[in-house]
C-alpha cells in the first residue's frame, strides 16, 4: 500500500497492522488516521459506523476479550492515541486454521500503529503505561444482545500478557473460558 499507510500481514488470516506515516514538519505532524480508499484491500465494502474513545487509567490493567456475533459481527481499526498498550486479537472463526490462535502488537502513540482486526476475532488489551487512550472505528453499531467474550486469562488461549495484571472489570473476570463445546463463530 502506497500514501499515508504500509500494512503488515500478521501470522492470523485477515488481522493486519498498519503502520501510519505521519507528514512531519516544525509545527508537528499530521496523521491520517483512516481513509476508505487506501484501505480499502481490507475494509472492502465496510463502513465506519461507529467511533468509540477509551481511556484506560493504570498501568497493567486488561480489558477484554470481546466481541460481537452476527449479524452485528464488526471490523475494528484500533490506534493508541496516548501511551502504550500491548493490543491482542484472537482468532474465534468457526473451521479457522488458527482457530484459538492470538497475536499481539504493541500499539503507542509514538510507533503510529493500528491494528485492523476481522469480524470473529475476539479484542482486548493491557495498559504498558498509566493513563492510555485507544480510539476505534468499528464497522457496526453495539448491540447488548450481540455481546459476546472469552476470558483474557483463559490457558487454552495463553495469552503472554507482557505485564502483571493488576485491574480487570467484574464483567471481564466473568467471562467463560473456552470449553469443548464452544467451536468458533461465523464470520
């Protein structure tokens, strides 16, 4: 991809990173943070629906592993716009390859990435600093019924959390941990 943008292919089908390329001058910079055409290899016919803002106060704190089910199933764009955090998608579609597999990027306002994560991945995050703010851009609206999550800590996923855990929500702490029987969601 040429312009504002490079994406990098991660080890799980259809989960990118994009690496923006802020136009630097003796002012400060300007960066685009979204743009139909340019992504358009990966967004395709999706819309933004919806833009979301999250601040997350103390560092070590996780949020997630959450996700919506059809037909409410969304693309999310997600940038740190202050502090660092180390973002996690995880693979959730039905007869996937890497069905269970997650991966992980360090997304800070200073190394300008965002992580575009497919509809049936489940989503979270760790704070790597205190006071750390993500914007996204989801392509449907958030419906309750649609809800759905995997526990952060589940050991059939393992995720490597690159810091203690000091703070999770009750609903986070709540969610189920993956079972025999849970064998993916559509797409």
């Amino acid at each position: 991809m040429s312009g504002r943008f490079e994406v990098v292919a991660s080890p799980l089908e259809g989960l990118f990173v994009i690496e923006r390329r802020p136009i630097l001058d003796s002012r400060g910079y300007l960066e685009r943070m979204f743009c139909a055409e340019e992504m358009g290899e990966f967004v395709g016919k999706r819309e933004i629906i919806q833009i979301n803002r999250t601040q997350t106060l103390g560092i070590g704190t996780v949020r997630g592993l959450h996700f919506q089910y059809p037909p409410y199933a969304e693309m999310k764009i997600v940038s740190c716009l202050r502090g660092e955090v180390f973002d996690v998608a995880v693979d959730l579609r039905r007869d996937s390859q890497t069905f269970l597999h997650w991966y992980g990027e360090r997304l800070s306002a200073d190394n300008h990435r965002t992580m575009v994560i497919p509809e049936g991945f489940g989503h979270g995050f760790q704070a790597l600093a205190d006071d750390c703010e993500l914007l996204y851009f989801h392509t449907s609206p958030y419906c309750a019924d649609a809800e759905g999550g995997v526990n952060a800590l589940d050991p059939r996923i393992g995720i490597l959390w690159p810091e203690h855990i000091v703070s999770m929500s009750d609903r986070d702490k709540g969610l189920a941990m993956v079972t025999s029987q849970f064998s993916g969601i559509d797409a």
